[in-house]
C-alpha cells in the first residue's frame, strides 16, 4: 500500500522493482541448484558421501531403533555422533522430517535448496534494515546468497557452509533485538538465529558470525555512545548459550578429547584474490590462480566484475558513520582473507591468540562474510545514490533492478557449473541388509563409479563398521578388524574359565547403534567381557548376574575397547551410550526457554498494567 500523497507513479516504480527483488530472492537460488534437481537419484561426491551417511544415522537411529543418534558405530570403530559438530545436524531442524520419510537423496537436494533460499531471504531482510531500496537489497543476496563460493562448498559437500545462510539472520535479529527495548521476543529470535548455528554444525559460521555481529555492536555501541548494544549481545550470547547447550555441551566434551589444531600458514595474493572473483573458469576442478593448498571450492567465489565495481564503488562513495563502521569490518573480514601473509597478519594474530579460530584454516573464507558486509556497503552507497536521482526519473530504481538481477543472472550461473558435475554417484544394484553388524578395514561395497575415499554411507545401510574411514573426531581407535591378528571376535571374555569350566563365551544377542546386549557363559572369576567397538566417557554397563540383582556404572576400557568386569558364570551385559553432559545440557535449555517465557509473560502484563 502507498503512503497517503504518495504519486502513482512511485507506486508502481516501488512495485517494479519489488518484483525483481523477490525474482532475485526465488530465481536465482533455483539457477544455482538447478543441476541437482534434474536428478532425484544420484549421489554427491568428495564429501558429500560421508555427510549422507551422518545424516542417515539420524534416520536409522530414530525409525529403526527408536534412539537418540548418540553414537556412530560405523565410522573408525565407532565414536560420538551427537558431539561431533558436523553429525546430527537436521536433528533440531524443520528439515528432520525429510530425513525421517524421504529418500535421501531427495532430502540432500531439498536441504541445499532450502538453505539457499534462506541464505537470500535473510540477505533481503537483513538489507531492509539499512536501505529501502529493493535494487540495493536484491544486490546483497547477488554478491552473498548466489557467488561462486556458495556452488563450490555446496558441490564438494562441505554441508557446513550452508549454515552461513543463517549469518544474516544472526546480524538482522541482533539488530531488531538492540532496537526494540530488548523485548523477549526479538531476544529470543537473535538467540536462537545463534543457536542454529551449533545444532546445524556451523563450524566455521558460528565463529565467522560471532565475530562480526560483536564487531557491529562494538561500532554500534561507539557510534551511539551507549552500551546498550553491548548489553543486547551479551543478554542474546548468554540466552543462545542456553539454547544450544543440549547439542554444545556434548561438543565441548568431544573437543576435550580430541582437541582440533590446525596450522594455517595459507595466504593468497591481491592478483589470485582478483581472479578468483572475476574469473568465469569457476568449475570444481579449475583452478585459474596460483593457490595452495587444496581444491578450488576453498578458494573460488565469483561475484563477476560488474558486482566487484558496486562493491568497489560503495567502498569509496558511501557516507556516514554506520556505512563507516560497516566498511572497517568488510574490510577487516578482507584482510584475514589474505591469511598468514606476515607475521602480525590479522589472521596470524587472530589463529595465535584466539583459542576459537586455533581450529580453523583456510582464512580465504572470511572472505565470504566479507561479501555480506560489504554488500551492505554498496546496498548504502546505491540506496543514497537513487535518493539524490530520483527527482529526475522515477524509473531509476526499477532499472538499477532489472540490472541487478541480470548481474545476478550471471552470477548465478557461473555458482552452478560445479553443480553440474557433482551428483553422479550411483548406488550399486544390490546392498545387504539385515546381516549382524561387524568391523572391516575398508569398505567393501563400491558405487558404480568410484570416488577418491571409501563410502560410508553404503556400508552403514550393510551394517558394517568401516575402520578406515575419514569425517570423525580424530582419536585413538580401539576396535579390531576381522582381519587383525588380536581379533578375538566382536565380543570375547578375557580371560576365559580355568580348566574346571566350559570356554568362557561372549555373544551378542541384540544390538542396536546406541546399545549392545551380550549374554556371558561360563566366566571365570575375575573375568571381564570386551566388545569391539571404542570406548567413550558415555558409556555405560550393566551387567545382570544369572539369579541375581543387576549392578550398572561407567564401561571400562580394555586397549581403547568397551569392556565391563563379569562375576563368575553366566549373566546379560548391556552397554548403553548417552552423549556426555546432554542432561545438563537439556536442563539448560529448559531453564533458559522458561526464563525468557516468563521474562515475556512479565512484560505482557507491565505493559496492561501501564495501558
């Protein structure tokens, strides 16, 4: 609706350019994932094999068993699933349904697609709060929501990168949540914008969009002069904190063991960050500039030469202190995307001094919130540009627009040429199913046409745990293939009766990823009862006497495999995984969605009480 006064021919030039907008937000997302949808069978390379078989497990653990995905049994002997940040990550998700009841190579097309068409609805809303202008809104979900970085990660699996579609919406509700007197209800939002980032494994967008929402409030706050801003991030820091501690926790207790320390000494050179922007040859196996190391999805991000220059432009041209402050962070996000190119680099200091980016390399991805912020600085820079135009023809802005959307037109198809050759994996004719789960060195069943690491995903639906394996935690690995020497079976009593007694036997009676039941006979005294899968912290036996009371505690650790001790005779051991700290973790949330219920119930009533 027009505003009282407004003329006509304002109303519909708003309208024209609105639509082009929304033709942006819808279209372009379908161009770059356009590729996928052509097929519904086919299975993604590089990556994309393990990520199928961490988002399986939810299926398998939930439907088959009725469990909690706890705990992985098939990857490197086994290890936790629900504290490993890349597992589990449509499981507090509106996308778990599709995982739950669709095929799944359905679902992995629906989750890129979805999130794409978050990632530029968020860049549009996000926009809103800086611009009215629906060209200069259209042009940041160009140059963040559809580059070249978003088809690359997106084709080699990397399913992380996805949860940057959520990096707006952070910055949008941190924004409404400083505006608005804090109201619970824009707290909540921003905090659980946060929160979405652990639960949807956000290993390099959580810290990435940490980083930038607490730079804007620092501006914020100094531009203001208050610290108010600084109060909301601390209040949405702690609420999203609570909001996440079922999933954060159990991480935090995975990172204790498995510590993640990466060197990055990586750089990249003002010529090679120019090609990589520029250049058109952006498909998965091109690489165009001199970069090391690593494949080109870790590099490439295409935003196309006329996009460059709007960015370029609003760098130079825009005016004021919020675009000020928004140029110092663009550019800042810039800079560590050079990575260790001197010893007091900003991304030298940053991996050396901040214990949160220790575990990260590759800096060149700062580059891709980098394109976020300074979108917004060229969305500024335009919107003050028409502003000071639009006297002249009220047309301008559905024109800048139309023009936008054909930038966007060609970005999106440069994103989609790695698209193009990235679901070509066929499942094989014939898998096994229903056999007793057991360890093997490598997997032994193969797509129809090979990719370089051995897939996962297909020796899980054969109930096979795969020692060899790649995505997990790094750790030490207790269980034994068949193959080993020291193999004594997937459960054995160590040691066996004395010579008075049967061989003592272990067998495994029912089993399922989260639990295994084995029924002991004839053990000796002092026996204990080992089975073939590492050991965690979250485990836990219970071992049930022949005749007498049952007795549980923590499982113990035979050479890094599940053991519990065994009275003399027979009796039922039951080792049962629950992530560590979960509970806690769970009560948390609890504690925080109560708290702020009420905090929004009290200010309900204030503000009856006042009217």
């Amino acid at each position: 609706m027009s505003a009282p006064g407004e003329p006509s021919s304002d109303v519909r030039t708003r309208a024209a350019a609105r639509l082009l907008a929304v033709f942006a937000i819808v279209a372009l997302p379908l161009v770059v994932v356009g590729p996928w949808l052509m097929s519904w069978k086919t299975y993604g390379f590089h990556d994309w094999d393990v990520q199928t078989s961490h988002r399986y497990l939810m299926r398998l653990s939930l439907r088959e068993y009725g469990q909690f995905p706890g705990w992985n049994p098939f990857a490197c002997g086994g290890f936790p699933a629900w504290g490993y940040v890349e597992s589990g990550t449509a499981l507090v998700s509106p996308l778990l349904p599709l995982y739950l009841f669709v095929d799944m190579a359905v679902a992995i097309r629906i989750e890129v697609l979805a999130m794409t068409l978050l990632g530029a609805l968020g860049c549009y809303v996000l926009a809103g709060r800086f611009t009215r202008s629906h060209a200069a809104r259209a042009f940041v979900v160009v140059v963040f929501a559809v580059n070249g970085r978003w088809g690359l990660q997106a084709a080699a699996g990397h399913t992380w990168h996805l949860a940057y579609a959520l990096t707006p919406w952070c910055l949008w509700s941190f924004e409404r949540a400083r505006a608005t007197s804090r109201r619970t209800r824009d707290l909540a939002v921003a905090a659980g914008c946060f929160a979405a980032l652990v639960y949807t494994g956000g290993i390099y967008p959580l810290p990435h969009t940490a980083l930038l929402v607490g730079l804007w409030a620092v501006a914020v706050a100094v531009v203001e002069r208050s610290p108010r801003p600084l109060v909301t991030l601390a209040l949405v820091a702690a609420l999203a904190v609570g909001l996440a501690a079922p999933k954060l926790l159990p991480m935090l207790s995975v990172f204790a063991k498995a510590p993640r320390v990466i060197e990055s000494a990586e750089t990249l050179s003002p010529g090679a960050l120019l090609t990589l922007l520029t250049s058109r040859d952006q498909a998965f196996g091109s690489r165009p500039a001199q970069v090391a190391p690593y494949g080109w999805h870790e590099w490439g991000m295409y935003v196309g030469a006329p996009a460059l220059v709007g960015l370029v432009a609003g760098v130079a041209f825009a005016r004021g202190k919020r675009a000020g402050w928004l140029k110092a962070i663009g550019l800042l996000f810039v800079a560590l995307g050079f990575g260790a190119f001197h010893p007091l680099a900003p991304w030298t200091l940053l991996h050396a001094h901040a214990p949160l980016f220790s575990s990260q390399h590759v800096p060149s991805r700062f580059l891709y919130p980098a394109s976020l912020v300074l979108g917004l600085v060229a969305a500024i820079s335009l919107d003050q540009w028409l502003r000071r135009r639009t006297t002249l023809s009220p047309w301008l802005e559905p024109l800048a627009a139309a023009i936008i959307v054909a930038i966007g037109v060609d970005v999106a198809l440069i994103a989609q040429k790695p698209m193009k050759n990235a679901m070509w994996m066929e499942m094989p004719d014939q898998l096994p199913h229903g056999t007793a789960f057991s360890q093997v060195d490598n997997p032994v069943y193969q797509y129809k046409r090979r990719d370089w690491a051995g897939p996962m995903y297909l020796a899980m639906i054969a109930n096979q745990g795969v020692l060899n394996c790649y995505g997990t935690p790094p750790f030490e690995k207790g269980a034994l293939s068949r193959k080993d020497k020291r193999w004594r079976g997937e459960a054995y009593v160590d040691p066996p009766g004395d010579e008075a007694t049967p061989a003592a036997k272990a067998e495994v009676t029912r089993w399922t990823p989260n639990e295994v039941e084995l029924r002991v006979t004839g053990a000796g005294s002092g026996a204990h009862v080992v089975y073939n899968m590492n050991h965690d912290v979250g485990f836990t036996a219970r071992v049930a006497p022949v005749g007498a009371a049952a007795i549980a505690g923590p499982a113990e650790s035979d050479a890094g495999r599940l053991a519990a001790r065994v009275p003399e005779g027979d009796s039922v051991v039951t080792f049962t995984y629950a992530p560590p700290r979960m509970t806690l973790g769970l009560v948390l949330a609890a504690l925080t969605i109560a708290a702020m219920g009420g905090a929004g119930l009290a200010r309900r009533r204030r503000a009856r009480a006042t009217s």
